[in-house]
C-alpha cells in the first residue's frame, strides 16, 4: 500500500529500535522523506542486512547507525555525542526500541505466553530494562541535547495494550498449547500515555514536544489462525500494512503536527473503539 510521504527536509532524527519491523520500515521512509537518520539498534549482527535495506542511502551522509545498549547511561551517551558529531543536532528522536511477546513467525521461539499467576518475574525485570529504564535514559540523554538547541520533538511508541487489556481470545488458536499475551508487555507499555503526557507539559515552554503513536496489528508473516482471528476482532477486518504505520510517524516527526503536544496518536484499525 503506498503511502504518502510529508517533507522532512533538513531534520535529524534519532530512531531506537531501528532494526526491528516497525524501525525497518520507518528508516526508508525518514531517508526518502529528506531526512538525516540516526539508527540505534543493540543488534550487530544486522547491520549489513540494515546497509542493504537502505540502498542508495549514503553511510555517514545520510544515515549513521549506532549500534547501542540504551538501558546503559554511557551507550546512550555516545550515541547522542556520535550523533552531533556527524549531523550536529537532534530534531527528533522516536523511542521505537521494546521488547514484545510477538505471535509472528519470527517470535513464536521465543515466545513466553505463561499465565499471570505463573509470570516469571525475572522476565518482567528484563522488559521493565529496556520499555521503561531504557526509554527513559535514551529521552534523558537526548533532552539535554534538544535543551542546547532550544527547540525537539519526542514522539514515544505506545501501544493499544497501553489504552485498553488484551482480548485474550485473539491468541486462542484451538490447539491444546494454550497461549496468552503476557503481562510485562502491558504492564510496561501501559506508562508511556502518561509519561508523554509528562514529558510535554514539563518541556512545552522548552519548545520541545513530546507525543505518543499507539500502533496495533502489524502483518508480519503470522499464522493463518492468529490472521483470522484477528480479522473477527477488528472492526477494519484486516492486519496493518506495515507502510501504514509510516505516515502518521512522519506526521508527527514534521512541521505539520507543531501544534500537538501531549496527545497519543491511535493508529489500530478501530481496535479501542469498541
């Protein structure tokens, strides 16, 4: 599905979780959009595959990739130092980095979808790391820049399991595994309404902005169960595209949305709104 694409001629911006799916997709449409793009991932092993998703794009000029651990204060640090260095500012950052209990393809390996009573806790502890402490440090490091320059914009990635539960009959698939959508996810995507809330009304007279996409949905290869019964549960009767997910990123990211502060952004195909 084509999207359009919103100018974002000269800005600079800072991505975490830059080599996941939404981060993939979300890199080309920055760069082809005009854009300096900073890519910070804690995944090495797919920098070249990241190289060449992003052909023509030039290394250094139009992009930098940083390969970062943002739960530690000093990666974060040199991130931000590297990312100045080469394009010396930051316009916007874009907190993309988490970690989810998928149901695609590529996640069912690692899939941990214990019930509630039985969570193990040392995997909340790992979720809390990189969803709360982790988007807090990279938001700290890269304020602290945009406070220097006296103007950013924050957009944080929320999700529709921080607006409203999970439908747990969307993870039924009618075998005898039972699968749940597990607790760490929601319990630590459900702060980040309320942290860009936070963020945008402390920072608004800093001229930064900070707001919120809640995305939901995206097809990624999942299980022809799990695509049917979602198709039941969704009032638009369909997974997301991921390029559907780009324009109301870039939206937010532009001079377009200067007015907004504070709000989240619901992009799910209607899923809240019954």
């Amino acid at each position: 599905m084509k999207q359009t694409r919103i100018p974002l001629d000269n800005k600079v911006i800072l991505l975490t979780g830059a080599f996941g799916l939404i981060g993939k997709t979300l890199s080309k449409a920055i760069l082809e959009s005009g854009a300096k793009l900073v890519l910070c991932d804690h995944n090495a092993s797919k920098i070249e595959d990241m190289r060449e998703h992003l052909l023509p794009f030039r290394e250094g000029a139009d992009y930098l990739i940083c390969i970062t651990d943002i739960t530690s204060s000093s990666a974060c640090a040199k991130c931000v130092d590297d990312a100045v260095g080469a394009f010396d500012h930051i316009d916007v950052l874009i907190n993309n980095a988490a970690i989810d209990a998928k149901f695609d393809a590529q996640s069912n390996d690692v899939l941990n979808a214990t019930r509630f009573e039985n969570f193990p806790i040392e995997q909340l502890d790992r979720s809390y790391e990189v969803n709360i402490k982790g988007l807090i440090l990279i938001t700290q490091t890269v304020v602290r820049q945009m406070l220097k320059q006296q103007n950013g914009n924050i957009i944080n990635v929320a999700s529709t399991y921080s607006l409203v539960a999970p439908n747990q009959s969307l993870y039924d698939f009618g075998s005898e595994e039972i699968h749940y959508k597990p607790v760490d996810y929601v319990a630590t995507k459900s702060m980040i309404p309320n942290l860009t809330r936070y963020l945008a009304t402390f920072y608004a007279k800093d001229n930064i902005r900070c707001n919120a996409i809640a995305p939901h949905g995206i097809f990624n290869h999942h299980s022809e169960s799990f695509v049917v019964n979602f198709e039941k549960l969704s009032p638009m009767g369909r997974m997301a595209g991921r390029d559907e997910m780009t324009g109301p990123f870039l939206f937010l990211a532009s001079d377009a949305s200067s007015y907004m502060t504070g709000s989240v952004l619901t992009v799910d195909g209607g899923w809240t709104a019954w």
